[in-house]
C-alpha cells in the first residue's frame, strides 16, 4: 500500500542527486514540506475538473485500500455511501437510491448485496404498511468506526503532504464552490464509485 506522504521514485535511468552537486533534483526531502515538482510539472496547466477528479482518486484509492488491509476488503465504496445514508434511524431502498442518485433497482440490488454480507437488515417500517426500513447492524456500524479512523488519518497525511497543518482551507472552498454551482438547494446526491 502507498502511503500519501511518500517522495517521487526516481526515474530508472536517473541518478538522485542531492543540492551539493549541482544538478537538479525531482523532490525535496525534508519531511513535512512540500515536495518541490518536477521541472516539467504539468499540474499547474491541468484543468481544476481534472485536478479535482484526480485528486479524489488518489485519496479514495489510498482509503479502499487501508479499508480492505484493515479487514474489510469486501466493501467498495459504494457500500460506504449506502452506510452514510443509512446512519441514524435508516431509509427505505427508495430513499436510499434518490440519495445516492441511482435507479430503485440498483439501490435494492446494493441492499441485497449488503444484507448478505451482514452489514443492514430490513425491518417494518415505522409509518406501517409494505415498506421496509433498511438500518446498519453492528457489523456495519463497527466498519464506519474502523473507516472514519482510516479517513481522518488519509486527510492527515495529505494535509502533512503540503505546506498546510490541516485541510480547512481547502475544506472551505470546496464547499464555497459547491455552494456557488448548486445554490440554494439540497446538497447534490454524490453517485457511488463502484
């Protein structure tokens, strides 16, 4: 597994140099900082969708995999979603498709999935009728304590990985910027990543 505060390798047929020789080096190496870029770094010509794109597959890769390493390797992050969704007092399947933004057939397809594995249970639905509840088991509920642990530790080694202490002011204009594409509005659902 790939840890988020880790050097760029040096190119095969690249020696590492250091600032005594005069040459020009990939990276710096003083923990804590932030890395120097490459001399060609085309990230600063990358268009802010892609950086954004990119940058949540870097850090939901580097989470799957601390998730599964962790003992849970069944889990995709979609079934992630489905337990933020379904956290409190639970949702019936429809509720959970419209929050997930998916059709009723995947959502009860996920449902399915996840009461196989032991993570949710249908149970009646409090207003009666043929509806059913969807909530977590404890089984769920012990994997959101293991995953929200393996999150905040991720966002802290990404936040070590730049010159910031912490990813507040990120944190604030994402959201200044979600707010400014989607004002006045419930939050968008954010499709699963299967």
């Amino acid at each position: 597994m790939t840890h988020l505060c880790h050097h760029a390798p040096v190119p095969r047929n690249q020696e590492p140099t250091n600032a005594n020789s005069g040459t020009e080096t990939s990276g710096n190496n003083v923990p804590g900082t932030e890395p120097t870029p490459p001399p060609n770094d085309q990230l600063p010509n990358v268009e802010l969708t892609f950086l954004l794109g990119m940058a949540f597959q870097l850090l939901l890769g580097e989470f799957t995999g601390r998730v599964a390493e962790a003992g849970y390797p069944d889990l995709r992050p979609v079934h992630g979603m489905a337990f933020q969704v379904l956290r409190g007092h639970g949702a019936t399947s429809s509720e959970l498709a419209e929050r997930l933004g998916v059709t009723k057939q995947a959502a009860g397809q996920i449902v399915d999935d996840l009461e196989k594995r032991g993570y949710v249970r249908r149970q009646p639905h409090p207003a009666g009728g043929r509806r059913k509840l969807v909530v977590l088991t404890d089984a769920a509920h012990q994997h959101l304590a293991v995953a929200g642990r393996i999150l905040h530790d991720v966002e802290a080694e990404a936040a070590r990985g730049t010159d910031q202490q912490d990813l507040a002011p990120l944190r604030t204009e994402l959201a200044h910027l979600i707010r400014a594409l989607h004002p006045n509005a419930p939050l968008p659902p954010l499709r699963p990543v299967w």
